[in-house]
C-alpha cells in the first residue's frame, strides 16, 4: 500500500479518499476506530481529504422496526427544528479537527526547522493509526500537538 501512496504524492498534487458505508453494521461500529481514526490514517499517507458517502436514510430513522431491510447510514437524524447528530458524526468531525491539528503542528514545526519535531510529529501519528481504538492514546498525541501549537 506504501508504494501506491508514494506513487500518488510523486505527483504533487492533493489526493483524498472516499469512505462509503459498509452496511448494516455502519450505527454497530466504534466511532474512534472506525471513523476518527480514519483522518489519522489519511495524515500518516499524506491524504490531503476524505469524503463521506451515506448522509441519508431508508425510512423512518427514529423507527427502524419497520425498516429492517434497509440499513441505517445515517449520521444526523432529523428532529423539529433540526437534527441531532449521531455518534459517528460527531467522531467523524473530531477526526476532521485531528486531522488539522496534525496538518497544523507540521506547518509549524517545518518552519521552525524542527527535523527532530517532525520525526516525533510522525511516530505519535502512526501510534494512534497502529491502534486505532485507543481513545487514550489519541488524547495524549492530542496534547502534544496543542503543546507544540502553544510554543512561542
């Protein structure tokens, strides 16, 4: 899978991915593992984007029962006056917001020519993608990229 990514960045331009639902079991998946987890991956192979397919429903998706054929890929479910956001969206935005602080922390470790900051900017990411269900894990590369943003 490297050299595939390699090859698409050899181009020098942005490239993303497109995550489409896998079913059934879409609402039954671990938000961290399954959807922020996935802008972490998309940062270590210098993924410039994702997109999300399935912001719809089959029926009614506050009564499922009688809808059991069509599987609920739903990420915002429709109330008076609004929506309520679901569990998978709101990880799929808190890897959005990962994802820029990654993109932020790099920017700002490149200009002050921190090739050691880099090296740990990189490791840390590839730490939360080898385990991608550790919410732990992920908060603590989350307060280093907030330390290395507050540095004078």
């Amino acid at each position: 899978m490297k050299g595939f990514f390699d090859l698409l960045g050899a181009g020098g331009k942005p490239h993303w991915c497109y995550f489409y639902s896998e079913g059934g079991t879409d609402k039954a998946q671990d938000p961290t593992r399954h959807y922020l987890a996935k802008f972490w991956w998309a940062y270590t192979q210098g993924v410039t984007g994702l997109g999300y397919w399935a912001q719809q429903y089959y029926g009614d998706p506050w009564y499922r029962a009688d809808y059991k054929s069509a599987y609920d890929t739903s990420l915002v479910y429709p109330v008076e006056g609004g929506v309520v956001a679901s569990r998978r969206w709101e990880a799929w935005r808190r890897g959005w917001q990962d994802y820029q602080l990654l993109a932020l922390t790099e920017a700002r470790l490149k200009q002050a020519n921190d090739l050691a900051g880099l090296q740990d900017l990189k490791r840390r990411a590839e730490e939360v993608v080898t385990v991608p269900g550790d919410p732990a894990r992920a908060e603590a590369v989350r307060a280093w990229l907030r330390e290395q943003l507050a540095r004078p």
